[in-house]
C-alpha cells in the first residue's frame, strides 16, 4: 500500500539516437522490436491523451485532481515527443515505420478522435467513454513502467544504455502519475459497467496493435532474411525477463476488474522516484530548467 | 400548359436560391470553415544536432570565432541563426557568419557581453576544441529579400548576419554598408570586408570618429531600397526614425529571447470570449488569459510540452519557446513564455 502524493510536472528531456544500433538488444531482434513497439503508439497514442484531456479540464471540479491532470498532461506531451524522435532514427537505418504509424494515427485522430456530435448528452458520453478508456490504458502503462524499471535482465543483456533511459524515465513518470487517469475517469463517471466495457476494448485494441506492429517490424527489418516468431516467443523472453511474462500480465487483468481497485495500490512510487532521481535524461532536464526560466 | 410553367418556375427559383446562397456563402463569416484542431499526432520537435567543436578562435578583441563540423547540415540562407545549447544548459541564438553551402560545418562569432546573462561568458571560457556540442536549427527570421539596392547598417557583432548576405549579392547588385563598432581592434572581419566590399564600405569606430553619421547615409536612400540593420538598440531605433517613405526595413535583434529593456506590458484581445485582458511585465500571458478562461490547458510553462499552442490571429510575437516550428510560429504561440512584440495581441479564444 502505498499512498503518497507527489507532485506532477513535465521534464524537458532530450535524447540523441546516433549510437544506438538497429538492434538494441543485442542479437535479439525479437524483443528490441517487441519494444520498439512503443515507439510506434505512444507518439500517436499519447497526443491523443492530451487532447482529450484538454476537453475534460473544464469538467473538473477538484482543484488537487485538476493540477495532477495538467502535470499529466504535461509529461504525456513529452513522452509523445520523445518517442516521436526514434522514428527518424529507424528510418535512417532502414526501417521506415510511416505505413504503421500512418494506420495508428487514422486510428486515434479518425476512429477515436471527436466525431461531429450535438453538444450535450452525445458529446459528453463520448468524451467519459475515451476518459475511460485511457484510465484503462493507463493502467497498462503503469504495469509496463514498473516493469522496465526493475528489469535487470536488460542491463545484463547489455542493452543500449540511451534506449533504456528512454524506456525508464518514461515508466518512472508512468508509475509516477498511475493515479491520475483512474481518478479523473472516478470523479467525472466512476461507473463500473463502462470501466469494464472500456478495459476489454483497450485491451483487445492494444493486443491487436502491439502483435500487429510486432509483425510489421520484424517483416520489414531489412537485416533479417526469414524472421520466424511467435507467441511462444512472447512466452519465453518473459521467463527470461527480457519481456513482461505472460503470467504477470494475465494477474494484471482481475486486479483492475476488482471493484476496490485504486492504482496507488499497485507497484511502487519509491523505485519510480529513486530512478527519477537518478535517469541522465531527467538530471540534464533538472540541470537545464533555471536556464529556461531565465530565457523565459 | 400548366405543367410546363411550373416547372420552368421551380427551376427559375432554383437557379436564384442558388446564386443568393452562393453569394451569401462567400461573405459568411463561417466560410472558410475555421481551422480544425491540430492533428492529434505527427509533429515531431526540431530535431537536435550534436556536433563536433573544431575550432575557437579570438578574431576580434572580445570575440571568438566557433567552427562546428558535422555531417550532412541543413542549409541555410544568409540571415539565418542557429540556437547553440551550453554545457550548462543555457540556450543562446548565433548568427551564422560562413558559408551557406558548406553542409559539413557552421560557422558562428560570440562577442563576450561583460554584464550580460552568462551565455556569452560560457562561450568564451568554458567552450574548448574538441568538445561535442548540440545545436537546433538553422532558423532563418532575417533573410535577404529582392530590392533594386541595398543598405546595410552593422554595429559590432552585428556584422555576422549581414556577412553572407553581403557574399550572396549578385555582382552587379547595388549595395553599401556602413559597420560601425567601439574600436577597430573590437571590430572583426574587417579585413574580409575591406576585400569584398571595397569603396562601398564605411567603417567607423567610436574611439576615432565618434558617432556615424546616419543622416548622409541616409541622404540618398530612396523608395525601393531595402534596409537591412542588425546592431544594439539605440543604433537600430536611430536607423528605424531615418527611414524614408517606400523603403523596406529589416532588423536583427541580438539577443532574440531577451529584449534589454526587459519584459514589456502589453494587450491581448481574446477574439472569440470578446474581452482584452492586460499583460503586465512579469506576468505571462497564459496566466493573464487564464484570470478570464481558468480551464485553458497548459501545464510545463517553460514552452515545451506544446499544451497551450494558440493561434494568433493578429500581432507580432516574440516566441520564445524551443518547440514550435518556423510553419507553426507564422500563425500560432506558446502562451506560457512567448510574448507580444508590439502592444497588442489577438488570439483566437
């Protein structure tokens, strides 16, 4: 149980690409492209947040949750930025990743974005239903957080240190604002027939796009001649730690379908916070902020 | 035939509806339709370049020449600055002095500002040979636009914008330039100049001549010429009063993220609430919007994150944030650090 507040602000983190190699988990292209999956949804995915966030702000009514939800916002712009700066890196080593990010993009600015409705009931409810939907996601968010964090596996398997300080200061500020998403979706709504219907929707979507992406990746990575892979794949790396296991993922799912779940009961802040405390990419941000409020 | 009537009236009055709409669409205040939302996704920031620090060099007293090598640079035009990022995190704007087709390096001048805010200080003595340095850009707020002749007014440093553009005129281009400084030991690339320029430049240095004279340059400066000044303050508001009627004015600030005078008070008109607020110093805008609008989003307020992009309906900006784009920037601004330019700025909220 763990229930301590801390307050929410974005970090104005920069990463640079140029030693990172195409496989970055080196000689397994299997997961480096498992989790360069990210790097395909989040940029999209992310913006998406905020800009529904934005049209939930005027609904809120607590001051405390309001300014959580404007520091969400804040680290979700930059972690859809960051993210967003991989892609020219894949493209330069010869694997363009536009055809996919093209598809994830139609999905959440056509099929997620704001359809033409009549203000009022309509507009509303779809608005609560996307609220919902990336409490859902959140949690997702949060459980692949905590997990890089404490992935050892990664650091003895000798993986890019750049890539793996994107992927934790990223899963930090992930662990770090896990409530805000669930809170915000309780105070506007809070019913549990939607939290439901919205968890098995963002959870199908996110199966379909990941395994989808998985398999664009390894298709089209130009070093692999004859790429073989499957779920059983998934399975293994995740008994080796390289990847979240299939079992942790599954305890997951009863957790959040609980009726007395609150994220702040799950994982921990204190690994979050020490790692924040400690990423290169958040001490440089840190470093950087008097400056940008002198320029300011 | 009754029927025959009928129809033609209906289409007489078809026709008619058609041509009224058609005329009463285009005056409609609705039509164009008003911008969409941005797109959910697909912006990336502007990327960052690490390069390489080959040189630093004193060409001036108090100035230091820097060669940046990398490879495959964007090109620039002349006019063009680069926003160098300090070891020490700071962020400052440089001219780029060299030449416009050389993709392998950038070449930049820092003059040391005694009491300035320490970017200049960093430049001078923390920056060595050898070291890595990030750099975004190259921006162009300054470029050389088409005119029958050309004036140009240099005051110190200043000189480092107007240098490629002076290499880029065509031959037979009219053009002079006047570069003005403290002393002539403080005043760089003057042998350069004296090459390229000839009788067409007038160097003058405080310590000897004292002021220039604005007034005989300016004697024959006529409609079509364009000016272009880049230099301290009182040089530029001195240039700004003599120009004459027709001629076109262009002007470099040095230090584009931080007027001298500091912070000014100015106006915003929030076009769609219908009311002004007033923007003391100090106060950014974003907080001056959000006394009216409290559920306006924002959050990093350092111009970052991008939540609160707005677009700009009228007015001149002073963006001072690192993520719009030169294409964004021409129609939208960070409320949170960018400021008005003049006294009045116009959003669309």
């Amino acid at each position: 149980m763990e229930s301590e507040r801390v307050p929410l602000k974005a970090r104005n983190v920069s990463f640079s690409w140029e030693d990172t190699p195409l496989h970055w988990v080196p000689g397994d292209p299997f997961t480096t492209h498992t989790i360069n999956v990210l790097h395909l949804l989040l940029p999209a995915g992310e913006r998406w947040f905020v800009h529904v966030y934005k049209q939930a702000l005027p609904l809120i009514e607590d001051e405390r949750l309001r300014a959580d939800v404007i520091g969400f916002i804040g680290q979700e712009a930059v972690h859809s930025q960051s993210h967003d700066e991989v892609l020219p890196h894949l493209r330069e080593q010869g694997l363009d990743p536009t055809p996919y990010t093209a598809q994830v993009d139609w999905f959440f600015e056509k099929l997620l974005g704001d359809r033409t409705l009549p203000p009022g009931r309509a507009r509303r409810w779809w608005l609560l239903e996307r609220v919902a939907l990336i409490a859902a996601i959140e949690h997702y968010t949060a459980f692949l957080g905590d997990w890089v964090l404490g992935a050892a596996e990664l650091d003895r398997r000798g993986a890019d240190p750049t890539m793996l300080d994107l992927l934790r200061w990223h899963g930090a500020e992930e662990v770090e604002h896990r409530s805000v998403a669930f809170d915000l979706f309780q105070h506007l709504d809070g019913s549990y027939r939607r939290r439901a219907r919205t968890w098995a929707t963002a959870f199908t979507a996110l199966v379909f796009l990941w395994q989808r992406g998985v398999r664009f990746f390894m298709e089209n990575d130009p070093t692999l001649t004859a790429p073989k892979y499957s779920v059983k794949d998934f399975h293994d790396r995740g008994r080796q730690g390289v990847l979240p296991s299939t079992g942790a993922m599954l305890r997951s799912i009863p957790r959040y379908l609980g009726r007395g779940y609150h994220p702040s009961h799950e994982f921990s802040t204190a690994q979050a916070v020490a790692y924040l405390e400690a990423s290169p990419a958040a001490l440089a941000a840190e470093r950087a902020e008097p400056s940008a409020r002198e320029a300011a | 035939m009754p029927m025959l009537r009928t129809v033609a009236v209906v289409a007489g009055a078809a026709l008619l509806t058609r041509r009224a709409l058609r005329r009463r669409v285009r005056t409609s205040p609705l039509w164009p339709l008003p911008a969409l939302d941005p797109p959910v996704s697909g912006r990336p920031r502007a990327r960052a370049l690490r390069l390489l620090l080959t040189a630093h060099e004193t060409i001036a007293d108090g100035v230091v020449r820097l060669r940046l090598e990398g490879d495959g640079l964007p090109r620039w035009t002349p006019g063009a600055h680069l926003d160098l990022v300090l070891p020490s995190g700071l962020v400052r704007q440089y001219s780029l002095c060299g030449d416009p087709g050389d993709t392998s390096s950038y070449t930049i001048a820092a003059r040391l500002v005694e009491d300035g805010r320490g970017g200049s200080r960093e430049v001078h003595e923390q920056l060595t040979e050898g070291m890595e340095l990030e750099v975004r850009g190259p921006r162009n707020r300054f470029p050389l636009a088409e005119a029958q002749s050309y004036v140009f007014v240099a005051g110190g440093i200043g000189i480092t914008p107007v240098l490629p553009m002076l290499r880029a005129l065509p031959a037979h281009a009219e053009w002079r330039l006047l570069y003005c400084g403290r002393t002539r030991a403080s005043m760089p690339f003057l042998a350069e100049l004296g090459e390229l320029a000839g009788d067409r430049l007038t160097v003058v240095a405080e310590d000897e001549e004292g002021r220039p004279d604005l007034d005989a340059l300016f004697a024959d400066v006529t409609a079509g010429t364009a000016v272009y000044c880049c230099g301290p303050g009182g040089l530029m508001d001195a240039v700004a009063e003599r120009m004459p009627e027709g001629a076109a004015l262009h002007l470099e600030r040095f230090a584009p993220g931080a007027p001298a005078d500091g912070d000014a008070a100015f106006e915003v008109e929030l076009r769609r609430t219908g009311r002004t607020v007033a923007v003391p110093a100090g106060t950014s805008v974003l907080a001056a919007v959000r006394r009216e609008l409290p559920d306006l989003a924002y959050s990093c307020e350092q111009g970052f994150c991008g939540t609160c992009q707005q677009r700009v309906l009228a007015g001149e900006v002073e963006h001072r944030d690192e993520l719009l784009t030169d294409a964004e920037r021409a129609d939208s601004m960070l409320i949170c650090v960018s400021r008005a330019r003049g006294g009045r700025l116009v959003l669309d909220l």
